[in-house]
C-alpha cells in the first residue's frame, strides 16, 4: 500500500489546491487514480457512477422535511429553522401530537408553519412526495434509519441520517449504491465531528503537528441508564430493547469519526480490518434490579449486549485505531478523541480543567513528561467555522453548539453548491463496525474485513471536514 511522506497535509495537497478548484468543494473532479477492489466488493451497476466529489447544485434557500420528533427531531427541527435561508417545509411522526407540538414550536419562533403528517408508520412516505423539500432529516429510531433514508433518495431528495445510517452491511452498501444511482448525498448526521476541539485535533493532525499519526482512540461512554429505563425518554424503551437483541458496538461512531477524519479515513488511507471484544452485560441488569419497580417491563427483558465494546480497527497505512462503546456503566461521559503519532499526542476527557477542555504534548514544545494545557493550542488550530460562527452556535445549538455547526454547515454547502464535508462513503465506513463487531464477536473476536465502500478511490488524498474558508451565500 503506498505510504506518504512525513509531510504535513496541507504541503500535500497544497498543489492540488492551487490547480483545482474542486479540492475546495467548489466543483466536481474524478478520481486521479484508483486501488484495486477489495475482494467481495461488489461491482457497480451500469451506469452508477461515484458520488465522490459531486457537489451540490445551488440552491436558494433549503427546504428541510424533518421524520422523527422525539427528542432529537423536536430540537434539531428547530436548529434548521435557525440557519439562515433554511426553513423547516413538513414534519413528520408515527404520533400525530408530535408533529403539532413541533410546528407549534417553530410558529412560536415566528417561522412559518410547516405541514404536518403522523398517525400512521408510513406516514413519511407522504411526506417524501412534497416537492418544497430539498433536504430530509431523520431523527428515528435507528432500525428505521436505512428503509426511510433509503426512501428520501428514491424521492429525489438528500438526506441527512442519525446515528448508524443502517445497522447491517447489505443495508450499508444498498444505501450507497442507490445514493450513486440517485445522483444524491446522504450523510451521517455526525454531529460530534464538527467539535471545537475535534476540528482544531484534525486540523493539527494536518499540519503535521503529531508527526506521523500511528493511532487513535474514540468512542461513545455514556452511562445512560436512568434514561434507558425512561417511561418517556426513549419512546416505548426502543433504545433499551436494543441491548436485548444484538450484541453490537452501537454507537462508538461519536468518537471513531473524528479519529477516522484525522487519519484520512477514505481519503488516502481506509479501515481494513476489525476486531471485536466484549465484557459481560452486567450494568443494566444490576441497575434495574437496584432502581426500577417490579411493574415496569423491562423485568421481562433479557440484556445480551456487552457493558463495553471494544473495537481495533487496523488501516491500510498501518494505524490503529480503538473505538468503545459503553452506556451501561456508572462513568462520566467521554467521547475519548485521542490521537497520537511520532512527534506527539493529544487527549480530550482526561479529568483536566483547562480553557481548551484536554491535555497535549508535543514535540519539541513540551518535554519533562509533563502534559500540557490545550488552551493555546485549541485557540492557535481553531477550525474556521468556528472562529466565523461559534457565537451563533453557542446561541442556536445544543451539545455545546456542534448542532448547529452541522446544521449550518449543510446548508452552506447546499446553497453554495459545494461537495460535502461528510459523504455517504464516510457515512457508511464509520457505521460498519456496528455489524462488524457483531461477526467478530460471533466468532470468538477473530478478525473480520471492512468493506471498501469507495471501490478503490480511498486512495485519493481530498479534502472533507479539514475544508477551506468560504461563505454563506446572501440571504435570498
């Protein structure tokens, strides 16, 4: 496999910055060279061509079709109608009520009133045949996730997925092919990739700052448990249920996707293989036996899914990368986000109170063993979406603002007509080990394959979240 020199990215790619405009998602250009196919990789279609590099045709304003209004689809409706030149045209539930409150909600912000539609589970299909939707936005529970973001792309529309965008690897590789048949985005709704401090690691990790990276460490641990046994938060105990059902790292894709982003993951290096392993499924059990009441049904319920679920993702570079997995434990919440390499490293979450929330060493600024406070380095490395909206995030966004930096983002690209930060390649990479880790664990932690959704293009080093300035089109 070929192996870059100890460059920074940005000399790598500066050349190709200054000859084509596309590296600055301003147009669309084919694949200078290609990998031969993974084996099993199954082949294209006649005339289905990639979505690498394909920008968005402009649009004017956006039209965001919102399916799902729990929690979630509730708050996220209405960070959309927040952006400018972005308004909420339809909201869907399975529960009408749902759909009311949150139209309410948003005429309560002095936005218009979008249609509304519910009361049934095909309710969505209704609401994909408007045509004053340009972007649908699911918010559903995750085994809903690949037949409606499916849906919305046979409707014509993009589409913008929770977390996984599917759960199993033929439901992976079918929403890919049918986004290269559509000739429309889908894109992992991931919010935590556009993190102050995620985006200034990533932009460090491309200044050669860490030296040769060598590996990284990410995840999801989250104790989750008062909420998993909610009458009210999850609706119907459906994110429970999954942890009697399947024995999956879930939801590690928080923290693997700005590691994956840091390394060129689908962009000049890919995951290869995996391998899983699991503690026993202690945490939620004990919980309820300490916590809930006899009456609640969750007494009927067997949990198979193991408290901690970790993942090593081995790259065709030879980096490591270790995703977690954990909600059923008593533990402060983490997302991990470390990565080191040759010439350094960089850990969030690590207990340290500091103005940029983790700690780093470097050479040759640090030395003595000691770590350092990422403050300066955070304010030195700051992502220009950042420093161009942080206050409105701070303002119209929820998880510290990185909400709303997705959800401004996206439409920035859409109006501009710019190629996306997130395509459904790296959409569908970052959800794999979610099955993945379900075949390796059903065979004693062996390894098991990562497809190669890009069909050999991951080779190509381009741009993606590590983007160049650029502006929101006027208001219209």
């Amino acid at each position: 496999m070929p192996k870059f020199p100890s460059l920074s990215r940005r000399s790598l790619m500066g050349g190709a910055v200054a000859t084509g405009a596309a590296m600055a998602g301003l147009g669309a250009t084919a694949p200078e060279a290609a990998a031969a196919p993974a084996p099993g990789t199954p082949r294209r279609r006649p005339g289905q061509k990639s979505m690498i590099g394909v920008a968005h045709d402009v649009h004017a304003s956006v039209r965001v079709g919102v399916i799902g209004l729990g929690n979630r689809g509730s708050g996220m409706s209405l960070g959309w109608a927040a952006v400018p030149s972005c308004v909420v045209t339809a909201v869907c539930d399975i529960r009408a009520d749902r759909a009311k409150r949150t139209a309410d909600q948003l005429v309560g912000k002095g936005k218009p009133r979008p249609a509304e539609y519910g009361g049934s589970a095909d309710s969505y299909a209704e609401l994909l045949k408007r045509d004053d939707i340009d972007l649908v936005y699911i918010a559903t529970p995750w085994e809903f996730h690949y037949e409606q973001g499916k849906a919305a792309l046979l409707a014509g529309k993009h589409v913008i997925v929770e977390l996984p965008i599917a759960t199993e690897l033929d439901e992976l590789w079918d929403l890919v092919d049918t986004s290269e048949r559509t000739r429309r985005h889908l894109m992992l709704a991931e919010n935590c990739s556009y993190g102050r401090n995620e985006l200034a690691m990533l932009k460090m990790a491309h200044e050669g700052m860490f030296g040769d990276i060598t590996n990284g460490h990410g995840g999801y641990l989250h104790d989750l448990r008062a909420l998993l046994f909610s009458d009210t938060y999850y609706t119907d105990g459906w994110r429970r249920l999954w942890h009697t059902r399947s024995t999956a790292s879930f939801y590690a894709m928080h923290g693997l996707a700005p590691i994956a982003a840091a390394m060129d993951i689908n962009r000049g290096d890919r995951m290869t293989t995996l391998r899983a392993t699991a503690t026993e499924p202690k945490g939620l059990a004990d919980y309820r036996a300490r916590f809930v009441d006899r009456s609640h049904p969750s007494w009927n319920e067997t949990y198979v899914n193991g408290d901690l679920v970790t993942c090593l993702i081995d790259t065709a570079q030879g980096r490591v990368i270790r995703a977690e997995h954990d909600v059923s434990s008593p533990r402060p919440y983490s997302r991990i986000n470390t990565l080191a390499g040759s010439r350094g490293i960089f850990e969030d979450y690590a207990g340290v109170v500091s103005s940029g929330g983790g700690r780093i060493y470097v050479e040759p600024d640090h030395g003595g063993h000691s770590w350092r406070d990422f403050g300066s380095y955070r304010k030195e490395f700051d992502h220009w979406l950042w420093k161009k909206i942080g206050d409105d995030a701070a303002n119209n966004g929820g998880h510290g603002g990185m909400d709303y930096v997705l959800q401004w983002r996206t439409v920035q690209q859409m109006r501009a007509g710019l190629v996306p930060d997130i395509d459904v390649y790296d959409s569908a990479a970052w959800c794999a080990p979610v099955p993945l880790s379900v075949m390796s664990l059903a065979n004693d932690g062996r390894p098991v394959a990562v497809p190669d959704f890009t069909r050999g293009d991951w080779v190509n080093l381009r741009l993606g979240l590590d983007s160049r300035p650029s502006d929101m089109p006027p208001v219209a």
